[in-house]
C-alpha cells in the first residue's frame, strides 16, 4: 500500500508542474487576446513597412525642400519607438532591421549599397544601439505590464475561489443549523413523549410497592415482587432523570428558557442543597459564609439546580471518608460558589471538555458510577444565561474545586 500511495504521491507532483510552468505562456495569450485586433502582433509586422516607409520618406522630403537634416535616423527612431509601444517588441525588431537597412542603403555613403566595410559599420552603431536600448525598455515596460495583469488575473481566480469557498462554507452552516434546530426540537418532542409513561410506570411501581407493604410483607425479607418492583423504580427514577436533563437542555441551547429573577440569598439557597445532599447521601458536607449574606437578583431556583449538581458530582467522584466544602463569598461585583473535593483529579487537557454534553472523563466512564455527562453542560448553559461563568481547577495537591462566578448585576437575557 506505501509503494502504490508513494507513486499516486509522485504522479501527483510530476502532473502538477507542468502546470505550473505552463502558467505564464497560458497568460500571455490569454493577455494577447486581450488586445484589440489592430494591436495584435501580425498587424504590427505588416504595419511596420509602411511605417519604415514613412520614416524614409520624412528626410527626402526634408532634402527636397532644401532643409538641412542633422538627424538623418530620428524618424526610423520615432517609428521604432511608436511600433515597440503599440505592437511589442517583436514588430520592432523588424523595424530595427529595415530602419537599418533604409538608411545604409539611402543614407550612408556610398549611397545606393549595402555596407562593405568596417568604417560604415562604425556609422550604423549609434543608430542601432538606439533602436535596441528603445527596444529593451519597451520590452520590460511590457513584461511590467504583463505581470501586472498575471496578479491581477490571479487575485481574480483567488477572489472567485474564496467566493465559491464562502458560499460553500455558508451553506454547510446553514445546513448544519438546520440540523441542529431539528435535533433540538427532536429532543424536546421525545423528552415530553416519553416523561409521561416514565411517570406512569414509576407511579405503579410505587403503587404496587405500598400495596405489598400494606399486606404486611415482612420488609426483611422481600418477596420477588418487592425485589422487581424496586427496580423498576430506580431505573425509572435514572430514566426520568436523564428525559427532565434533555429537556433542560434542549431548553437552554434554544434560548427557549426564561430566567425568573426573584431575591435570592446565595448562602441560605446552598445551606437547603446541603440539607438535602446530606439527607441522600449520609455525608458530612461544610459551608462556610461571609459575615454579611451575598444576595443579588437571579433565578434562584435554577441556580439551585447548579450547585446541586456540583455538590453531587463531589460526594460520587470522591472518597466516603473524605471532606466535601461549599464556600460563598464576594469578590468585588461579583458572587463566588466554590465546590471542594478530594476525590480524582481531573487532568488539564479534559477540564475543557467536561462541560459538553455527554462527555464523560475516562475515570468516570470506568467507575461504578453512572451519569450521562449532562450535569455540567446544563450548569455551564444555567450559569452563563445569568452573564456569569463556571470553571474547574484540579491538582493532586489541592483537589478539585469548581468555581461558579455570578455579577451582581447580571446582563438580562
């Protein structure tokens, strides 16, 4: 397989530097048919005999009037320079040659023959260094000239490919937002359709749990009934979990949501989560308050919901005997909830991701703990929707402790 991609690699190369080298004969006749049709070369070829013609003819009319002509290969000049101008350098070539044959022939003596010896010769050589020094800066007011129009055809081409780049790239976002609202909206449909049977399954479940337990089933000894039962209902209460997540999300990504700001006491709100996690879990967990309450218009509930979450995640992802801290404070304009671990760190290069949907580090995926990495991606969009932010810091040293930061005077959504 190398030895055959090596020579589609070669191939590829060698195929594509002709093409390179081929670039600028392609614009030069591309920038020929540019031209107008008299400007063209082979008009300039036939024009030049008229034209050398016309510049013999300007001394014989000079002689003939009895006008002293000093400047006998001024008009073969001026034809020279007027041909390499409008018609390149190659009509003007031509024009050098029959400028210096007329003049040898009609001007240099002896007049009526070509030149014979090296002392003529002499003579022609201002007269054709002339000729050629108008043709070498013709020439590269041309070649300029030519360069100017390569770049500018080639930012033509670069323009026209970022054009076509563009709508291409414009296109694939607007489909992929296509997609995205028809993934929200799938979301939010299937978390409402399937909330009501989850909630009518967990209900008979309970239901048949207190019905066993009205009948005086001896709870040391649960029956097999009993025993499904209660599976059924925390599978169902996980399922539930995982629908009312999706459906907060799909809430929260769509901008759907709305924020009920009320009063809210951060330090009595994050007192009750304690209250509550400690009832679940068994736990010793710790607050620590600032000597004067942290208050600040917000939706108290939501935020609740956040520092739930944290405080969860921090009794599953460490140690039963190990200490868990939430700490409010004031920095400035703004509040600070702090949630403290000592569990597992959380290595750098993923404390980026941690906060997308259903993203899992890979300890926690080879735990024993279950979660749909749903948590944090719902905490991000809650606490941002307030114009705050969260983040997270992990070391072996210090734990991990996670970082909400909330202005005191948030940007209304």
């Amino acid at each position: 397989m190398k030895s055959v991609r090596g020579a589609d690699l070669g191939t590829q190369e060698r195929s594509t530097a002709p093409v390179h080298r081929k670039q600028p004969v392609q614009t030069h006749k591309r920038n020929r048919g540019m031209l107008p049709w008299w400007r063209q070369p082979p008009v300039g070829y036939i024009v030049t005999f008229p034209l050398v013609g016309l510049g013999l003819s300007i001394p014989f009319g000079l002689q003939y009037l009895g006008m002293n002509n000093a400047f006998l290969d001024t008009p073969f000049v001026l034809v020279t320079l007027i041909i390499a101008l409008i018609w390149g350098t190659e009509a003007a070539v031509l024009s050098i040659l029959l400028g210096t044959l007329a003049f040898d022939l009609y001007f240099l003596p002896p007049v009526g023959s070509l030149v014979h010896d090296w002392h003529a010769l002499l003579q022609l050589i201002p007269f054709v260094l002339a000729e050629i020094i108008i043709v070498v800066l013709a020439a590269q007011r041309e070649r300029g000239r030519r360069q100017i129009l390569f770049a500018r055809h080639e930012l033509e081409a670069y323009a026209g490919q970022l054009e076509w780049v563009n709508q291409e790239l414009e296109q694939a976002n607007q489909e992929l937002e296509k997609a995205n609202t028809l993934k929200d909206h799938f979301l939010s449909m299937a978390s409402h359709e399937l909330k009501t049977p989850i909630t009518s399954i967990r209900g008979q479940a309970q239901l048949g749990m207190l019905r066993l337990t009205k009948q005086a089933e001896s709870p040391a000894e649960p029956t097999p009934l009993r025993t499904v039962l209660e599976r059924i209902d925390r599978q169902t209460h996980r399922l539930q979990s995982l629908v009312d997540d999706l459906l907060d999300l799909s809430i929260l990504r769509s901008g759907k949501m709305t924020l009920r700001s009320t009063h809210c006491d951060l330090g009595a709100m994050c007192g009750e989560v304690i209250a509550e996690q400690q009832s679940l879990s068994g736990r010793s967990i710790g607050l620590e308050l600032p000597s004067s309450p942290v208050e600040l218009q917000a939706d108290c509930e939501r935020l609740s919901q956040v520092v739930t979450n944290l405080v969860a995640n921090a009794i599953k992802y460490s140690p039963d005997t190990s200490p868990v801290q939430v700490q409010v404070s004031q920095s400035g304009n703004t509040a600070l909830i702090q949630v403290h671990n000592e569990g597992s760190t959380i290595p750098p290069e993923q404390q980026a991701n941690i906060f997308e949907p259903f993203y899992r580090t890979p300890d926690a995926q080879s735990s024993s703990k279950k979660g749909w990495g749903l948590g944090l991606a719902i905490s991000k969009q809650i606490v941002e929707r307030h114009g705050g932010q969260i983040g997270v810091e992990s070391s072996k040293e210090k734990g991990t402790t996670f970082t909400i930061e909330l202005p005191f005077f948030p940007n209304e959504a």
